[in-house]
C-alpha cells in the first residue's frame, strides 16, 4: 500500500487478485466479458420465467385433474340411473293401475302396501344419489327438461304450459337424465 492509496483502493485491489491483467476493467476481453455477463441475465430471467409458467401450468392441471375427478365421482351412477328409470316406470305405472276394489280387498292389502313402500324406497334411493323427477305440469314449456309430444288445444291454460306428463323426466345433481315428455296446451283453433 502506498501512501496516497486509501482503503477503499486497497479491497479494489485485494477483489482483482489473481484476475489476469487482460481480464481487468479497461482490458480488451472486457466488453465480451460484460456481454457474457448480460447474455446470462437475460437467460437466467428466461429461465426463470419459464419456471414461472410451468407451475402455473401444472397447478392448473392439477385444478383440472381434480375437478374431473369429482365430476366423476358425482356423475358415475349417470349410466345406471338411466337404465333404472324404466324398472321406477314401470313401478309406478304398477301402483297407479290398481284399482280401488283391489286397495280395499283385505287380501290384496299387503301386496298394495309392498309396492308403494317399494316405490317410495326407489324415490329414497334416488334422492340419496342426487336423482330428483323435474316438475312439469302446470309450468310453462322449458325446451331444457321438458320435451313436447303433443299439443293440446285448450283455453283452461295459457298456451305453452305443460298440461299433463306422458312420463317423468329426471335430473341427476344438476344434469339433465332424461328429459320429461309433456302434453302442451295451445290456443284452441
């Protein structure tokens, strides 16, 4: 150290230590050196960029993965329940066909009773699962549940509202089963 350096010199100095002379500030392998130097940032900024969108993109995945698995979960029985629509049919078709004399028959009473509680268990199942009938007679046509099989002239109600049910439409959580098949009133001719 000599007597004008100060010590701020001297740790300059000790920092450029066994840095080849050529290499130092104002040596000619500088600028590559300093170009070097930024070509790395800006590479390393890159990479970290793509870093950044590839979590993004897996948490999104991720998010996707999970959200398909619940909506499996929730929708798997959709196959089934379709097909067991007709056994409810045909179930509540066979309540409804009874008649009086066999309700009030003593020895017909318990076969009555057998099938409205069978009838009552399905409905009891089904709501367990998300199953639920859509509502159609008396409300207006909604082209979403309700499919139109006929029109029936009539001033009793306002033309477009459903007028009786052909056969029970259902829904499982919020999609459509099966549509329910409607008798529509319109204006009488």
């Amino acid at each position: 150290m000599t007597e004008n350096d100060t010590p701020l010199d001297q740790a300059a100095e000790d920092e450029l230590k066994g840095v080849p002379e050529h290499l130092r500030e104002g040596g000619e392998e500088a600028a590559p050196l300093a170009e070097a130097l930024e070509s790395l940032k800006r590479d390393l900024e890159a990479a970290k960029q793509d870093v950044l969108y590839a979590q993004a993109e897996t948490q999104n995945v991720r998010r996707r993965l999970e959200r398909e698995k619940d909506e499996a979960r929730a929708y798997a029985a959709t196959g089934f329940a379709r097909d067991i629509l007709s056994v409810a049919d045909n179930l509540a078709r066979a309540v409804q066909a009874i008649p009086e004399s066999l309700r009030a028959d003593d020895s017909m009473k318990g076969l009555v009773i057998g099938l409205e509680a069978t009838q009552r268990e399905l409905e009891k199942v089904f709501a367990g699962h998300g199953i639920t009938r859509i509502a159609a007679v008396g409300l207006p046509l909604d082209p979403n549940q309700h499919q139109a099989m006929l029109e029936v002239p009539t001033t009793d109600h306002e033309p477009g509202t459903v007028v009786s049910e052909m056969q029970a439409g259902w829904m499982i959580k919020d999609r459509l089963l099966r549509a329910a098949m409607v008798a529509v009133a319109k204006k009488p001719d």
